[in-house]
C-alpha cells in the first residue's frame, strides 16, 4: 500500500483532500491522472450496463433526498454501526473492528464505552432559516432514486420486466472509521444497478449478473484468481436482502469486498408503493407508505398486478480504481543497475493513451511536427494524448511507465527524412517504425 500511495501523489493520480490544511481523513481528490482514470472506469461500467444492453436505461438522479424516502427505505432506523469511545484517549472506534478483544488500537486501553448504534447517514439544511424542520439527507447509496424514478422511467420509455436501470454517482457515509486509503472513504462513488424481475425469475437472474460481473472485472485487467466470491451468511445480511454474493478481491491491506450482488426481494418497490396491501410483498417492508405511486407492473397473461423483485450489482469505483492500480503495479529490473515501475493498465482505462515526444525540445521542426501528430491523434476521441516537450528521452520514458500510458511515440531526425516515428511500447519496450500517415490506423486498431 505504501508504493501505491507514494505513486498516487508523486504521478497526480490521488492527494488527500484539504492537505495543506491538513488534510481530513476519508476524503480524496482525484490529481490529472486520478480522474482520467476513474473516468475511463465509469464510461467502461456505462458501455456494459448501457450501451452493450437492450434492456437497460441510464439515470443521474439528485444527490440530496427527502428524509421520508429513507424512512420508508429503512435507512433511518437500520443504516447505522456499533460505536465505542475510549474514555482514555477520547478516540472513537467501530466495535466490530476492533482488535486485541476490546482494546483501544490507539492507546490499548480496555476502557471503552459499551457499543451503540450510530447512523451513517449526512444531514443538511435546506431553505434560509436552519431551524431543524426542514432538512434533507446527502444520499448515502444511489439506489434509492432509482427506485422513486421506477414509474417515470417505465412510462417513458415503455420498458417490460425484465429490465434495468443504471447510475453512477456520489454517495455519503459517515463513517467512524475511515481507513486503507481510498478503501472505506465518507464521500465516494458507486455504480448501481438495479435489474427488475418477475418474481420466481430471481434466482435465475441473480445467479447471471455475479458471473457477469466477475467476467467484467477480469476485462478490466484483475486476475480471476484474486476475485473470490463470498456468500454472505444469513445473519449478516441486509434488511432488505434474500441473498447476497460478495465478490472480494485482495487488496494490499488484505481481502475484502470489491462489489456485492444482492437480490433485494420486492422490498424497495414495496417500501415505496401506495396501497401495499393490495399487493402481496413477500418481504417484510414497513407499512403505511405515505407514497402516491403504484410501483407495479402488470402481468398481461395473468391480468394481475405485481411487484418486481430487484436485483443489484452494486460496485464502488473508488475500490475499483484502487484494486486496479494494484493489479497494474509492477517493478521491474531493466538491466542490473536499473530499475523502473510500471502500470500495466488495461489501454482502454490509461490515463493516458499516447505520449508524443520531440527528441529536441527546441528543434522547431520536430516540436511543429509532434504538435500536428499530438492534435491528429487527439482528434480521433479514444482519450487523452499529451505532448511530451521535455528533450529529455529516457525521463518521459519512465514517467509514462509509471502512469500507465500504452505506447510513446518518438519523432526525431530521422522522422523529418522518412516521415516515420519510433512507437514504444509500455509492457515489452519494444520499439517499431510506423508511418505518420499510418498513425491514425495503427492507433485505432491498437485501441479497438
């Protein structure tokens, strides 16, 4: 973890939020290299869940949420964990983790507090007088609207069950604990989604979207050996859960979750439904809905009414782009006095795709012509190609190495006489001579 971090802040890719103040602990900033990656992370999970779908549409619902949506979600009365104080050295901690029985990892004191229930969840004002009655809560998952937008979504575009909907965005917990870098963090992303059955058909579906989800994560460059999936026991399961399928990876502080796939039962569109007991919910959800909506579809052959089961692959992308980088880092001896890190990304997730780089910085031919071929490349929309205009080779070479760009091309004097440049390869070092007006071929195909 410690190489990571270190790589993290030197190359731009993370750097702790409000650090020359000193920083608070669970928030990062993404640096240049940081949001280029999460970026690509999030348009590869949208292209999968979206694009490749015909049976999906997307969604970016508000970050603020009415409290009574997360009264009738349970949030309220269950999103909450096990807090203890030290009464020693006043530090607060999360009672499930706490190590050595019930010593303070601060000061190993044994005298604490007996545990409470804390609740995760941020308030906020809203309107001009902070009086209390009215307030509302920063989402703490971004599940919960898409539930609200069931019925618009479905009289919009006339979707059948089965059918998903699909968001990326921010969430809050405010966590006791925040812990192992950009891990366990109170202000993070998630890509959700939340795949509508009929029910009997769950099992089924459920069962397809863990293999789904595992196959995509191995697109993106994780060993299938280190993704192992976990059953989560019947006593550690949601309030709203039948079934949950942990899929964990071994980050470098140990293994733990990656992304969950759960089967939510009828609960949320239940929890949320006018007249629930018009409808036989087969989850225990909290009645007397004060909502104004029919959350249901209709079986045409039946001629009935009915609640769709949910099920949900839930993933964090901040987890996402730190087992990634994990999986990418590699230290490598070049020769016996050398050594260089690389990030071995998948290309369609580098920060960077293409490096041009003039061999002399002050040679206006050669910056002219790397300027052209920077902007030509650019212009293609595959990502973010950079000129390089340092003079210094070997420097460029290694930076790239450790950011992860896939390939670096070379335009020097050589190039000005056969209109050729050297494409360096990020994984092997080799190196190839390619036409420039063979550039934009090779580059699309090296990418596609």
């Amino acid at each position: 973890m410690d190489e990571l971090v270190s790589l993290c802040k030197r190359r731009g890719f993370l750097f702790q939020s409000n650090d020359i103040y000193g920083g608070i602990k669970g928030l990062y900033d993404y640096g240049p290299m940081g949001v280029e990656l999460k970026n690509n992370l999030k348009q590869s999970w949208w292209q999968s869940m979206v694009y490749e779908r015909d049976d999906t549409e997307g969604l970016d619902a508000s970050i603020l949420s009415a409290p009574v949506v997360l009264k009738h979600s349970g949030h309220e009365d269950t999103f909450t964990d096990p807090l203890v104080d030290c009464k020693s050295c006043k530090s607060r901690w999360r009672a499930d983790q706490l190590m050595e029985g019930s010593k303070c990892p601060n000061c190993k004191s044994e005298d604490l507090t007996d545990p409470r229930p804390f609740n995760l969840m941020f308030k906020t004002a809203i309107g001009p007088v902070d009086d209390g009655s009215s307030f509302a809560y920063l989402r703490p998952e971004t599940c919960q609207q898409i539930f609200t937008n069931f019925k618009n979504i479905l009289d919009s575009t006339s979707r059948t069950v089965p059918f998903g909907i699909a968001q990326m965005g921010k969430a809050f917990r405010n966590e006791i604990t925040p812990r192992n870098f950009i891990f366990r963090v109170r202000e993070f992303e998630q890509m959700e989604l939340e795949f509508f059955v009929k029910p009997g058909t769950d099992d089924e579906w459920h069962e397809y979207w863990i293999n789904k989800r595992i196959e995509w994560w191995v697109n993106q460059g994780i060993k299938k050996e280190n993704l192992k999936k976990i059953e989560v026991e019947k006593n550690e399961l949601a309030h709203y859960s039948k079934r949950t399928v942990d899929i964990n990876y071994v980050f470098p502080h140990g293994e733990e979750e990656l992304e969950g796939v759960a089967n939510r039962t009828d609960f949320d569109l239940g929890s949320h439904t006018k007249n629930q007991n018009d409808f036989k919910i087969t989850s225990e959800v909290m009645k007397n809905s004060s909502s104004t909506t029919k959350l249901a579809v209709q079986d045409l052959e039946e001629k009935k009414w009915y609640i769709p089961y949910v099920i949900e692959p839930s993933a964090g992308v901040d987890r996402g782009v730190l087992a990634l980088l994990n999986e990418a880092y590699r230290e490598e001896n070049v020769d016996k006095d050398n050594k260089r890190i690389l990030l071995s990304l998948k290309p369609h997730l580098s920060p960077i795709k293409a490096a041009v780089i003039p061999l002399k910085k002050n040679n206006e031919e050669l910056v002219n012509l790397s300027k052209e071929i920077k902007s030509n490349l650019q212009k293609l929309g595959l990502g973010r190609v950079v000129l390089e205009n340092s003079g210094n080779i070997g420097k460029n070479y290694r930076r790239h190495d450790e950011i992860g760009t896939p390939i670096c091309l070379t335009v020097d004097f050589e190039t000005l006489e056969d209109k050729s440049v050297t494409v360096r390869d990020r994984d092997t070092m080799k190196q190839e001579r390619v036409a420039v007006e063979n550039l934009s071929e090779y580059y699309k195909k090296y990418f596609n």
